[in-house]
C-alpha cells in the first residue's frame, strides 16, 4: 500500500466518524422535544432506533478504524 493510499485511507475513517456524530445531534433533539410537540408524537418509536442506529455506525467505524491500523 502506497503512502498516498494510506492517507486516502485515513481522510475516509475522519470523515466517516464525523458524520455519525452529527448524525447524533438531530436525534439527541428529537429525543427531548418527542414529548413536548404534536409533530413528534409520531416519531416516538423511531427516535431510539435513530440512536441505536448511530451509535451501531459510530462503533462499527472505530472497529473498522482500529482493524485497518493493524495491518
């Protein structure tokens, strides 16, 4: 693997875990406002699937991340 491959590398894994991040910041919101606004009533089976589902993509990153700099 070339020098310019690993950087590659390195720049996809920063910005895949930074994107689950942020997805964390919309679903800690609906997550405290689910009860307070008619809208969201509707989403209250969805929020915590949202989160599990972030949390499961931040976690199969860092994985992912610590496999690959292993090798």
């Amino acid at each position: 693997m070339t020098n310019i491959e690993k950087m590659w590398l390195i720049v996809l894994l920063i910005v895949a875990l930074i994107v689950p991040i942020f997805g964390l910041i919309p679903v800690v919101y609906l997550f405290t406002k689910r009860r307070s606004t008619l809208y969201f009533i509707a989403l209250n089976g969805w929020i915590p699937g949202a989160i599990v589902l972030q949390i499961f993509y931040l976690i199969s990153v860092i994985v992912i991340g610590w496999i690959v700099s292993l090798q």
